[in-house]
C-alpha cells in the first residue's frame, strides 16, 4: 500500500473516532480537575486553577468542533494531540503545585497516547513533549531521588504506548488490506462462455439483464441490434431483398 493512501486512511480513521477520543479525553479533563480542585485549596495555587480551566476549555471546544465535524480529517490527529497535551500540562502544574512526582498521571498519560493516536510522528511529539514538560517540573522542585524512579516508570508508559500503536496500526492495515480483497473479488462476474449466464450468490445461473436489474435499482434492459450482430444475423437476408426490390425497380423502368 502507497504512503499516501496509507496517510490517508489513518486520517480518515482517525477523524471517523474524533468525536468519542476527544469526549473521553475531555471527561478525563473534568475528573482530573475535580481531583485538583478537591485536593488543592491554598491560595497560592489560585494560578493552577486558571490554567486548569483554559486547558478544561480547550479539551471542550475539541471535542464539541468534532461532534459537528468542523475538523477536517488530515487535522484529526492534531485535534487529539492538544486535547492529550492539555491533560500533559496537569500532569506538570501537579508537580509544581504539590511538590509530588505524580508517577500515574505522566504514566498514563504517555501510555494513553498510544491508545488515542494513529500517527507515529503525533505520538512522538505528544510522548516528548509530556515527559519534558513533567521532567523540567521535577527537576525544579523535586530531588533526584524522587524524580528519577518516576522516570522509569514514565520511560516504560511511553514504551507501552507506542507498543499499543504499532499493534492498532498493523491490525488496521490488516483490516484494510482484507477488505481490499473483498471488494476485488466481488467485482469478479462469473459468466458462462456459452450461454453467458451468469452466476449469483445462491449459485443459480441467471441472465445478464435479470442480473443487472436485480443488482442496478431502476435500470430497465430494452434489446436491439448492433450492426455487426445485424450484418451477422440477418446480412444475407437484407442484401437479398435489397437485390429484389432493386430488380423490381429496374423492371418497372
């Protein structure tokens, strides 16, 4: 299969789910927001909340721009891309805010994009992205000690994530490859050299016009004759009674 067909079929796969990854993604949004909510009230965290809430905000304006398909299908996979980059964007202000590395929400959320994503390049940049944002956190607050365990475990989520890819991809190309076969073979008309029948579903022979008309809702065959089938058919008739009308002519002169 070429590159760009390939392209193509995963955008156009990816825009079909659009509308329920970036509703799940946005109802992980709303969960992880009220957790913080519940768990931080200092003062000092006030910024946290609005940067929660404009990330909340735009997980939602994804989510309702695809339920009305506004996105057009090669802008898919950056659709999904933000909305998994807002929820990176928690996983890092957690870090700052309670001075905890958080091992679940960088995990999960590197380990989700594989769930989320078709596109490998997509994926390596939200996967980058995450652990940079979620290591630079760490490193400001945190002591190696505490950060660098999570490491591995977040090394591992990513890992896992892009396992999960590359299965998804191989048995979506699977899928599409198999359906390619299908429709190849049902283009193939089986037709009777002698009679020119041909074969149905059932395995009854039919004729070509009932076969057309059942299949082509609407199409009515008429018959007549071609002029090679004419001059096949019929040639020595014609030119006999063209001859006699011609003679018939020429006595009445």
């Amino acid at each position: 299969m070429e590159k760009s067909i390939w392209k193509g079929i995963l955008n156009k796969t990816q825009h079909e789910q659009l509308s329920l990854v970036s509703g799940c993604l946005f109802a992980v949004m709303i969960l992880l927001t009220l957790r913080d909510i519940l768990n931080s009230s200092d003062f000092e965290s006030n910024w946290m909340y609005l940067m929660e809430y404009a990330t909340l905000s735009i997980a939602l304006l994804i989510w309702v721009a695809s339920v009305v398909k506004v996105i057009p299908a090669e802008l898919a996979p950056a659709a999904v891309s933000v909305s998994l980059l807002c929820i990176s964007v928690k996983a890092g202000v957690a870090v700052l805010v309670w001075n905890e590395p958080g091992p679940a929400n960088v995990a999960l959320t590197l380990f989700g994009a594989g769930l989320a994503l078709l596109s490998l390049k997509h994926l390596i940049i939200v996967q980058t992205i995450t652990f940079g944002f979620w290591l630079v956190s760490a490193v400001i607050v945190l002591s190696p000690n505490q950060y660098l365990p999570i490491m591995g475990i977040a090394i591992v989520g990513a890992i896992l994530g892009a396992i999960i890819q590359n299965h998804r991809l191989a048995t979506l190309r699977e899928i599409f490859e198999l359906r390619h076969r299908v429709e190849s073979l049902e283009s193939i008309l089986p037709m009777c050299a002698g009679c020119k029948k041909t074969r149905i579903e059932d395995g009854s022979w039919v004729s070509v016009e009932s076969y057309i008309e059942s299949h082509d809702e609407g199409t009515v065959i008429t018959h007549g004759l071609c002029p090679d089938c004419k001059d096949a058919s019929y040639g020595e008739f014609f030119k006999a009674a063209v001859n006699e009308v011609s003679s018939i002519t020429n006595q009445n002169r």
